[in-house]
C-alpha cells in the first residue's frame, strides 16, 4: 500500500465529466512517524483497484491532533472536508487532464468545532451536517457555511447519522440507544424513534432508490441484533429481519439503493439485497478481528472500500450479480429494433394480395351480383339511364 501511515479513514470520489464517470478513492492516513495526510488515489474498474501511488496528497499538520478521522466527499466530487481530533479541515480538489491538485481552504465555522464523529453531505450537495463527540449538532448551507441549525444538547454523543434523499430529513444516533428524526430546511426535531427499554438504535441509512421511502436502522435488543426499516411517511416501524446475526459496527447504503452493507465489531461485513432483504455477499475476518470504522460503495462498481483501526483499509471485490451497463442496454434496443425491422421485411413479402393491390387502372374488374349490390356507375353516365337499366333487370329477373 503507497504512502506511509494506516488509513484510518476513506471515501469514494465521483467526478461526472463529458465523455466519462471517472472514480477515485480518498484516504485519511495516520500513523507512527507518519505525518497525517490525506491521499487521492485513482481507480482502476477493469481490476477493481488503486493507483500504487497516490496522484495528490496534503499533510494535515505533525500533531497527534492532526490525525484523520472520518471524511465526507461533496457531491460534485471537488470539495473534501476531514475531521480530526481539532475540527474539520476543508480541501478543494482541482482536476487537470493528467494531474490532481489538493489545495486546502480556509473554512473557520469548521476549524475549531472539536473532534467530530459523524460528517454527511445531503444529496443535493446544498446541506452539511457533522455530530461531533460532545453530542453537538450543526447543520450548515453549503457553500455559503451560513448555520441552518445549530444544537448543543442534540445527543449524548454521536453515534451515526444519515441525510435522506430529498435531503429533507436527517436522522442521528446517540451512544446511549436513542435516535431523532431533524427537518433540515426548518431547523427543527420532528420525532424520536420509538424503542423498548431494552434496545438500542445505532448504526442508521435512509434508503436511496426513489421507489421506497424507508429508513434502516440497526438494533440491539439483549442478546438479538436485529435491522429495522421505519417508514418515513409516519415514522413507524413496518418490520425487521436478523441479517448480520452480530453487533454491528457501521452501515452503509450503496449510491442506487439496491444494496446494504454491515460491518461487525470482529471485522466481517456481508451485503444485502434490498429488494428481498437476504444476504448476498460474505466477507469473513476483512479485518481479521478488528472492528470495522467505515464501509462505502463504490458508485459505479459492485466494491467497497472498508477501513479499521489495526488493519487501514481493504478493498472488496462484492459477489453479487452484475449490473447492466449502459453500452448493453442500448445494443439490446438495437437488436430489438433490427429484429422487428426484418420481421416486417418477410412478412411483407410473403403475405396475401392485400399488401399487393394493384393501384390505379390495373385493378382487375369486380364481378358484379344483382342479389348483393348495384354495378358499378360511370361517371358520364346519366342518373335517368341508370334508373332505367335497373328497373329491366328487376322486370328481367321476375
């Protein structure tokens, strides 16, 4: 692994350029006699995985309160904001054709907030939520910094957080079980989640694909480690399932909403379908008994980046069917389209006059019966003579 120090925290970076998706890996990097530093490295999707060598790098400060602690990525891929024991440091990425650039940015709402626990960016890139270690709440407008909210007494202290879809709602977690529902725009509490004296509600993701507004939440109940979905139209809970079968570290949605990934406390992390809520993917000892810090999908392959605090950071090639692509879907539109075009081509050809009637004065004589309909008239004959050769051929017939 390039670079000196474990990494003690990482994130994905998604830059939407013209031609292209290119996707890159961000990394918070400690250790002893190693100065903190984050690291850009660049992703490989046809072998899954890292650039040797970082293509950018920044050197947090040399104290042990310049360490990295967890790192939220802005939508736009071009705004990095890390945490440390101090505050939160603000980086602007600067992406040239063959070169990244990790500029740091004076940001003094973030600077001295003290050690934070919990960073998220809303979807639309225009809200900024961290929860730090003293259970302080702030919520800022991005990228003006102006405060939307700002509560001292939120939690205990921070435990998880999550902003939903709409970036709407957001949900934390507290150390001692509880979890509250905030509207972001208002800057106000709406709700606590319900839960028995004997549960505690920790690990939280709000769904990601558009179709079902559900929250996910991971729940310890004595001895049982349950997930449980809330429906956020009324904040009730509508079920739960046994899926990890041990305490959970962290839990993290994939960016289209079709897969959940859990971390344990011993280092193994499964992903689970959504739609049918059944594990899809183990991954035994990821961090050979060492309880795993943070997990995150890639966004646009099936991998995940996974860290912990003895072993840095693995990346994890998930076993779960493949998606389709873009190139593949519309070569089936094609195939389709040159299928129904050949079809019609044979079907014309050797089907009955009705697609061959002659046109014009080619079209043979109809034969003409006096029991079912009058002859044909010309168009310069007078009505008196037609009413006249008719009435013969009636007397005729009699």
């Amino acid at each position: 692994m390039a670079g000196s120090g474990k990494v003690a925290c990482a994130a994905w970076i998604r830059r939407r350029e013209e031609r292209a998706t290119r996707v890159f890996a961000v990394y918070g990097r400690a250790g002893p006699g190693a100065a903190p530093a984050v690291e850009v490295f660049g992703f490989d999707p046809r072998t899954c995985s890292l650039s040797s060598e970082p293509l950018a790098r920044a050197v947090l400060g040399e104290e042990p309160g310049d360490a990295p602690r967890g790192i939220a990525v802005h939508l736009s891929g071009d705004e990095i904001v890390c945490a440390t024991a101090k505050g939160c440091r603000l980086f602007k990425l600067i992406f040239e054709e063959f070169t990244v650039r990790l500029i740091p940015r004076d940001a003094p709402a973030l600077e001295s907030v003290g050690p934070q626990k919990c960073l998220a960016f809303s979807t639309d890139g225009a809200k900024f939520a961290i929860g730090g270690e003293d259970g302080h709440l702030r919520i800022f407008h991005w990228p003006s910094m102006n405060v939307l909210l700002d509560e001292p007494k939120a939690h205990r202290s921070f435990r998880d957080m999550d902003i939903s879809l709409d970036s709407e709602f957001l949900v934390t977690t507290s150390t001692d079980g509880a979890a509250r529902i905030w509207n972001i725009d208002e800057g106000v509490p709406l709700v606590n989640l319900t839960r028995s004296s004997n549960e505690n509600i920790e690990c939280c993701r709000f769904s990601r694909d558009g179709m079902k507004p559900f929250l996910f939440c991971t729940v310890t109940k004595g001895q049982s480690f349950l997930t449980v979905v809330w429906s956020i139209s009324d904040w009730k809970r509508i079920g739960y399932k046994k899926l990890l079968g041990k305490p959970a570290s962290t839990l993290s949605v994939s960016m289209d909403g079709k897969y959940l990934a859990f971390g344990s406390q011993d280092g193994d992390f499964c992903a689970v379908d959504v739609k049918t809520m059944e594990v899809s993917h183990w991954s035994k000892k990821a961090h050979l008994g060492s309880a795993i810090s943070s997990i995150e999908f890639c966004p646009t392959e099936r991998v995940v980046i996974s860290t912990s605090s003895q072993w840095g950071a693995e990346l994890t090639n998930l076993n779960v069917p493949a998606d389709w692509k873009e190139w593949q879907i519309w070569l089936i539109l094609l195939a389709l389209f040159l299928a129904s075009a050949i079809l019609f081509y044979v079907f014309y050809e050797h089907s009955d006059s009705f697609w061959n009637l002659p046109m014009g004065r080619h079209q043979p004589a109809k034969p003409w019966s006096v029991l079912k309909e009058s002859p044909p008239v010309s168009e310069d004959q007078n009505p008196w003579e037609i009413t006249q050769s008719v009435t013969c051929h009636c007397k005729w017939w009699l």
